[in-house]
C-alpha cells in the first residue's frame, strides 16, 4: 500500500507504513526553509517510526510509544515543534433528533426532489437549466470518509482521486468506509446524480471524490487533516467541503507550543492545496458563537469523552479550517432564511451562507421537520429516514449541511466560467442574496453563546456577522 501512495503522490511526497501500534502520533514541524530530508534517521534515532513525511510543507507525522520522544527530537535545530496528537480531536456532530420523513410527488428533478427545499431556496433548478456542472470539475469531501456505492453517488464518484487519510497516510478507499455516515450525505448535497431516483445535488455532473479525514467515530486528528489536503494538492482536486473542526482543540490557541505546531502544520497543508488552486469551503460550526469575538471554549479537548475543560479564550485562538486565510466560512439558514439557531458566526469568518437546516425557529410547510436530505450508507441506521428504490437517504442539520451547498455552488462557477482558486471563492461571494441582520433577535434568547452572552448580528446588508456577503444563489453563479 505504501508502494502505491508513494507512486501516486509523487516523487516530493514519501509514505511508509507504520510498523508498531504505538501509543502516541506526532506531529513533527520543521522550520521554514529547513529540510525534513532526515526525518527517517532522526525520528529513528528519537524511538519513532516514520509514517508520512511531507517535504513540500515541512511536515513529518511520527509515531512512538517511547517516553522523551517529543523532547528529543525537539533538540534538533531544524525542527520547530513537536506535537503529541494522542486523545485529541474533535468530532463532528449533526442533529439527528427523532422527527417525520415526509415523502412527496417531485416537481423537479429526481423522486425525492420535492423533499429537497434546500434546493429550491438557492435556485438550483433554475442553475441546472444553464449549467449542471462539468466532468472535468472534481470536488473532494473530506469527511467520515463516502458510501460509494449509493446509487446517488456512484455514478459522479472518482475513485483514482479518492483515499482513506484515517491512519496519517493515503491509501485506497474501501467499501463500507463511512462508519459515520456524515461524510456520505456531505457527498449527496454536492454532487448526488440526476438519474431519476432520490435526490438532486446542486452539481450533479461533477465529480466527487471521498477522502477520509476522520476516524470511524467521526474524530479528525491533525495527523489525519494534514494527510487529506497533501492528497488533495497532488490530485489537482478543484474544491473542498470541510463540514469539521479540526485541531486537539475547538480553539487553537497560539501561545501554548503544542497547539501552535499543529496549526501551523495544518496550516501549511491547507496553504499548500490553495496554492495549487484547490478552493477551500469550510462550515462555521455548530456552537451559536462568535468566532471573531470567542470568549469561552466549553468543550476542548473533546476526546476522550469527559475530557472537556473551560477555559478563557481571545481572538487569539482560532479553529480550522475555517480560520485558515482564504478559506471560505459558510454559516447555516433554515426555511424562513434566516442563520439557524445553533450556527456559529463572525463578522471576520462568515463570508456566504446557505441552506443548513433549522427545526427549531424554522419550520415551515415546505420543511416541515426543518432539516436537509441527502444521502446516507446503506449499512447504517438514521432517525430520520427516508428510502428510494432501496436506496437510504437521511434528514440532518447542522452547518456542516450547509457547507456543501457552498462547495457544489463553487463547483458551478468553475465548471461555467473556470478560474483561480482565489477568483473562484470571490465569485462564490458575489453570487449571493444579501441578507440583513434580523430585525428580531430575540428569538435567539434560547441559544447563547458558549460564554453565556446572547448571540449578536453585526454589520450590514452588505456583509455582516450572520450571513458574510449573504446567501448563496447558485443560478447567479452560472449566469
């Protein structure tokens, strides 16, 4: 397996498999500049065993059950931090709260399509009347990994640029990968197929590629994200979808040596992507925070269960990839169009919003239980369930549902009319309907901010908090 990832990643990028079960994985930051061309000899020498080492970046993930490894390898003066990715992560979470499936005769597109008011609230019928997307357009879902073999998704799926990053390194994606299911209907949102049966995504003619960046219990450790976008830059994938926080800790914050190794890596990976034109859509979370403005962070590190401690944070401190400079911040709407009660938010991190989903403020005839449908495996169970010709589709909320409404709509603007990565996610910003900060905030008394503050809409229609530029309208991205 390593042969292959080595032979697929190309000659600057070299993966060996992990010899051991160690205790502890690490993330082994070189300085700028500096040559990880002796990682191997000196993670040896440290007691470690090499798994990926990522020259292009400067990044080395190491494992070692040795006590004084970290500290070792810290003496070299080419490195510049070295951090233990062990019991750290964060999961990711969608609500999935017993509700009613409703089941309706489509008026668009495929059999379930008139379950699909996601859809019709940012005009992607009227898109797919001028464009669907292109095949040579591919977005990648870095998520719970992809059921592939969903009828949904079959047919859009590119399996030589898809790859389990579960264990630090690229290998093949196996059937019955997405313990989680989270990842699968991210996929669905995107680019499920017009084929007449279930649902539409909002590019159904691109390609969509799996790459898992999580553990089977939906947990993203660094080792696991710096892994996903080094295979996504040497693919050449064209957009992201991250529906995740990724780091030990839903705030990294900067001034403790450990957390600021794994940002930079991280950082540098994502940097790294961009740099070769991948578009980068990130969800803003589900904390009803401020994230221009934290104070508190009440559930890091969040594995493993119970480990969760509050501590003061500032502005300082910040999440990924969300917070990573160029990536595109997608906040959550419901059916009534306004920023779903739990979606985080910030006038510095929010720059689209989109359909999420929202049974608490916004359920209406059209979305009676409030949520988004899409594409679940077909070896796992969902509260709220819906089937098709056999096939499995399931009612979620959460940004992490509205992210890929952005992701898809970026997918059309480059299968229309092509672009940089950094052109691309500026026309993702124009191709909106601005919305203006709610008139009645009250109704969000309910859901405070982790520091306990109310939640506050700042800006005007032109950007704000809430919503960035506004929400996104995929037939204006196409027009």
């Amino acid at each position: 397996m390593a042969v292959l990832a080595t032979a697929c990643l190309g000659a600057a990028l070299f993966v060996v498999p992990a010899q051991a079960t160690p205790d502890s994985t690490y993330v082994v930051l070189y300085r700028e500049g500096a040559s990880s061309a002796n990682a191997a000899s000196a993670v040896s020498q440290a007691g470690g065993t090499l798994v990926a080492r990522y020259d292009q970046i400067g990044v080395v993930i190491a494992r070692s059950s040795r006590d004084g490894f970290a500290s070792s390898l810290r003496q070299n003066s080419a490195v510049e931090g070295v951090a233990s990715t062990a019991g750290l992560g964060t999961r990711v979470a969608a609500d999935q709260d017993t509700g009613t499936a409703e089941v309706a005769q489509a008026a668009w597109g495929d059999t379930l399509s008139g379950l699909q008011w996601d859809m019709k609230q940012i005009n992607v019928p009227q898109a797919h009347a001028v464009n669907a997307g292109s095949r040579t357009v591919v977005v990648g879902d870095l998520d719970t990994g992809l059921d592939f073999t969903h009828p949904d998704i079959a047919p859009n799926y590119d399996a030589s640029k898809s790859a389990d990053c579960s264990s630090g390194a690229a290998t093949p994606l196996a059937a019955g990968n997405d313990q989680n299911g989270h990842g699968t209907h991210t996929a669905g949102t995107i680019a499920a197929a017009a084929n007449g049966t279930g649902i539409v995504g909002v590019a159904p003619n691109v390609k969509i590629a799996g790459v898992k960046t999580s553990n089977d219990d939906g947990f993203f450790f660094p080792e696991m994200v710096i892994c996903a976008y080094m295979w996504v830059a040497a693919k050449g994938i064209n957009v992201t979808n991250n529906s995740y926080f990724a780091d030990p800790w839903l705030f990294n914050c900067k001034n403790d040596a450990d957390q600021r190794a794994i940002w930079k890596a991280e950082r540098r990976a994502i940097r790294y992507a961009q740099s070769k034109g991948t578009v980068v859509v990130a969800s803003e979370g589900n904390e009803s925070t401020d994230l221009s403005h934290p104070r508190v962070d009440v559930i890091s590190p969040d594995f493993p269960p119970g480990s969760e401690q509050e501590r003061e944070i500032t502005n300082a401190c910040s999440v990924v990839p969300v917070e990573v400079p160029g990536v595109v911040g997608v906040t959550a709407t419901g059916n009534k169009r306004f920023k779903s009660y739990y979606s985080s938010y910030g006038i510095s991190t929010a720059d689209v919003a989109a359909p999420g989903g929202d049974r608490r403020l916004q359920l209406t005839a059209e979305a009676p239980n409030g949520r988004v449908l899409s594409t679940w495996p077909s070896y796992l169970g969902c509260a709220i369930q819906v089937t098709d010709n056999g096939a499995k589709f399931c009612y979620l909320q959460g940004t992490s549902m509205a992210g890929p409404h952005a992701a898809g709509v970026a997918a059309l603007i480059l299968s229309a009319r092509g672009g940089t990565a950094g052109s691309v996610a500026s026309q993702l910003q124009t191709a909106t309907n601005p919305l203006a900060c709610p008139s009645d905030m009250s109704i969000y008394a309910p859901f405070p901010q982790n520091s306990g503050e109310p939640q506050e809409c700042t800006g005007g229609p032109a950007h704000n908090s809430f919503y960035g530029s506004g929400e996104i309208d995929a037939l204006k991205a196409v027009s």
